[in-house]
C-alpha cells in the first residue's frame, strides 16, 4: 500500500524500488562496520536478528520525511517500539543527503562544484535562492541563541541556498545555517565566488539580495538591474526599470517554484527535532524530489 500510493511518500513505486536497490546495501554495509569495530561480547552471529528490515526502515523515513509523521505513530503503524523508528530515521537519513541529486540515470550532483559544472556542459541556466525554516528556539543561556532569529521573518529558523536549473527543477541544497547569515554571505562561504571565474561559462539568476556577486563572478551572477534615481526620477527611467525588474523576476520565479516543491515534504515546513538533523534534512529532501523530478521527465508519460 505504501508503495503503491504515492500520496504517502511523495514518490512512484519505481522510484522506491531504486532507492531500496542503492540504500539497502549502504545501511546494511555500515552496519556491519559498526558491529565489527565495538568489542565483541558473544559469539559470530550470535544475538537476537533485525526485524526491521532495511526496506521497512526506508519506508519509515520517507514517511516521516514527507509527512512529518511522529516517531509514535511510525512505531504503530509499523508495529515497533519507538525508539527503533528513531534509530532506523537517524541511520537511513545521512544515507538519503549523501546521494547528492539526481538529474539522469547514475548522475547525481553531491556538491556545489558539481552544479556548477553540470549548468555548464548542459549549457542550461541556474538560478539560485535561499529559503528560511522554522525551528525551535535555542535554550536560555546559549551565547549563539540570537544567530538563530531571521532578520527578515523575526522567527528563529535555518537557512539553505537552493540551485535549480531554468525550469525550477531541483540541482542541489546546501547545509544549513543560522538564519541571520545573509544571503550572499551564505553563497560566498559556500565559495560560488571563486567556483564561478575560473569554472565553465554559465548564467546564474540571482535575487537582489546577491547584489554585488555579479561583479566578483565575471558577471555570471545576474541581478536585478540597480536603480539609479534614487529621486525625481524621469517618466522614463520609472518605465523601463519596471520592465527590466519584471523580466529579471519572470525568468528567476522557476526557483520559488522549486522551493515550493521542498516545502511540499512536511519536515521542512517547521522543524522540531533537533537543529544538527537539519542539513541531512533538507539534503536527503532535495535528493528524494530531484530523484522524482527526473524520472517523471523521463516517464513515458512526458514523452
């Protein structure tokens, strides 16, 4: 039922199919790992075996992902105890944010660097934004506690930058931040301004709020044009300021779609677990909807 719904994971069953087939042995290999590297205190095989598969501990977490579904109700729908349901979403999610994002079979896009080149032997344009989200606010006493309160929406949240090529479709996110870094702060630190000059030809779209990047990139940052009458400005200075904004906005709206499409998956609408979760949150998300995005574009379906 799970897999035939997609109402409930948010993907095709197709999809899941490839995921168990990819993630399945990874979880099953550390696990391994894990066991081996703590001091043995029975015998080879020994010890009670996993009822939880691996394929019910992806499910799991894909449910929790898209629905935001607590840890209790997964443990009885699933007819476990809670504290597996945690285990399992905490083994399973680091899994799903390293797998990067999937734009065609066996091409998955793990880094910045990585966007950047595949914009540019594509010859596709990229369009870059930051998008905040809510979560709970640091305990009294913390001395970073105020890094946490966005200067734009006054709430305490975390924020990723968001790359998607011309049609909104999802390229990469990146790890989260405390949401009083700025946005072109953000994007330096993750170091688009030295990926840019010296990397493949590409047009990156950008808001006002990366104002200045066009100028450290060679001009590959795009955007909205400055203005230059700050008073009495003529009639038709108003005019084509207007029209230059609004094409600039037409062509970079695809990203709000994209990130629209990332809030859809109810973890990232507001976020109460734990803050250190957040960036294998929003990554192992961005992985999942790219996943989709590109099989549903390659569906017989769209053809």
């Amino acid at each position: 039922m799970i897999i035939s719904n997609r109402r409930i994971t948010g993907l095709t069953g197709d999809v899941i199919a490839e995921l168990v087939a990819e993630v399945g042995p990874l979880w099953h290999g550390r696990h391994q790992v894990k066991l081996a590297s703590r001091p043995r205190k029975r015998a080879a095989g020994g010890g009670p075996k996993h009822q939880f598969v691996s394929v019910d501990r992806l499910l799991a977490t894909l449910v929790y992902l898209r629905h935001g579904a607590t840890h209790d109700v997964l443990a009885c729908w699933f007819g476990v105890d809670r504290s597996t349901i945690t285990r399992a979403v905490n083994e399973v999610r680091p899994l799903l944010a390293e797998r990067g994002c999937t734009v065609s079979t066996g091409v998955q896009l793990r880094t910045l660097a990585d966007a950047v080149e595949h914009l540019g032997s594509s010859g596709m344009t990229g369009i870059i934004d930051g998008t905040e989200i809510r979560v709970r606010r640091p305990a009294v006493g913390r001395k970073d506690r105020d890094r946490f309160i966005s200067g734009k929406n006054k709430q305490n949240a975390v924020k990723s930058m968001v790359v998607t090529d011309g049609e909104g479709r999802v390229l990469w996110c990146s790890p989260t931040r405390p949401a009083s870094c700025a946005d072109i702060t953000h994007a330096r630190q993750l170091g688009l301004v030295t990926l840019l000059p010296d990397g493949p030809a590409v047009e990156i779209l950008a808001d006002a709020g990366y104002q200045c990047l066009g100028a450290q990139t060679g001009g590959r940052v795009v955007t909205p044009p400055h203005r230059k009458f700050k008073k009495t400005a003529p009639v038709w200075y108003e005019e084509m300021y207007e029209l230059q904004r609004k094409a600039h906005s037409s062509r970079r709206i695809r990203v709000e779609h994209g990130i629209a499409h990332l809030k859809n998956w109810r973890a990232l609408a507001r976020h109460l677990g734990r803050r250190e979760h957040m960036s294998d949150t929003v990554q192992a998300i961005a992985g999942l909807l790219s996943h989709e995005q590109t099989a549903d574009l390659h569906s017989p379906s769209q053809t």
